[in-house]
C-alpha cells in the first residue's frame, strides 16, 4: 500500500481538527462541507474508511517518520482562517 507524505498527514490532521473547532463554534455548511472534504482525503491517505480510524492510523505514522506536531502547517495556509472570516 501506498502511504501519504508525513507533511501531508500532519495537514490533514491538523485541519481536521481546526475545522472540527469552527464546525462546533459556528455549525456552518461550508466548514462541514469542507471537513467531509479532509476525512474523505484522511481515509484514502491512510487506507481507512472512516475518520476516526483515519486519525489514529495518521497520528500514529507520524511519531514514526520524525515529523512533530510543532511544525507549522503547508498548504494549509488560510483556509480554516478564511472560513472564520465569513
């Protein structure tokens, strides 16, 4: 099996979970609309077929691979910031 780039599971993850925030703070469509988006790409990147599942298996690839959660996201940038300006 294929596995996605550490730096792309961290994104993922981490724009899930900053997506999960805005969905809970503000309910709105595209926020939802969006992280259906993410979990779709979490599964197929870590060959799961929910997203619970898709975390763990994500979280637990990267302690792995040397990538730390302190690292700024790529390519996420402005996305979720984008959604909370609406």
């Amino acid at each position: 099996m294929l596995r996605a780039h550490p730096a792309v599971l961290l994104e993922l993850v981490e724009e899930y979970e900053v997506l999960e925030l805005l969905h809970a703070r503000q309910g709105r469509d595209e926020v939802r609309r969006r992280m259906d988006d993410v979990a779709h790409t979490l599964c197929v990147s870590t060959g799961t077929r929910d997203v619970d599942a898709a975390l763990i298996a994500a979280r637990h690839q990267l302690p792995r691979t040397g990538v730390k959660n302190g690292l700024p996201p790529r390519g996420v940038t402005g996305r979720p910031a984008d959604l909370l300006a609406g």
